[in-house]
C-alpha cells in the first residue's frame, strides 16, 4: 500500500491518533528500497495492561496483532535509547543504575 493509504488504515485501526506525515519520507524510502514494515505505536491499553497485569494476559488479549511466540525482551541497547528518550539523557551518556561505582578494596 501507499502511504496515505497507510494513514487511512492507521486510523482506522489504530488508537493513538499519532500524526505520521513527519514519517513519510522515510517510510517511502524504506518502501521503495524493499523494506517491509513490521512494527507499530504499541496502544496505550496494551502498555498499561502489560504493566498492570503481566505478560500472559497481554499477549494473549493483542494475539490478533501478533504474530505466534513473541519475545518481549528487550536489549541493553534497546533499554538505553527508550531511557534516555524519557529522561532526555544523552544517548551517548553511559548510564546504568545497576552498576557498582565503588572502587575494589
């Protein structure tokens, strides 16, 4: 499909209501280079279910949008780059709560 038929199902479809046009010269390019597209604005009921009542229940109420044995987990990379979107921490900042910073004795 074309773009704007694209925007058309989106909205049909979809919830957020996001405003694509800023993608369209992208996802055209993508397009016309063979890339296919397979990825999505993940709804807002979806995000506060699976915070709320776990993974199980969550697959399975969006299984009519997924496809079979979806894997959840995410890399460190992928972690970051959602993190420092949130927190407006530079990307190239290297930041990790979970490390020790205490010197060895």
């Amino acid at each position: 499909i074309d773009f704007d038929e694209l925007v058309l199902k989106y909205h049909e479809l979809g919830e957020e209501g996001h405003d694509l046009e800023p993608y369209r010269d992208l996802l055209e390019d993508a397009k016309n280079h063979g890339a296919q597209l397979h990825a999505g604005f993940l709804p807002r009921k979806y995000a506060r279910m699976l915070l709320k009542e776990g993974e199980e229940k969550t697959l399975k109420a969006a299984s009519q949008w997924l496809p079979a044995n979806v894997d959840l987990e995410g890399s460190d990379f992928h972690y970051n780059v959602f993190e420092s979107f949130l927190s407006g921490r530079s990307l190239y900042t290297r930041h990790n709560q979970d490390e020790d910073t205490s010197t060895p004795s």
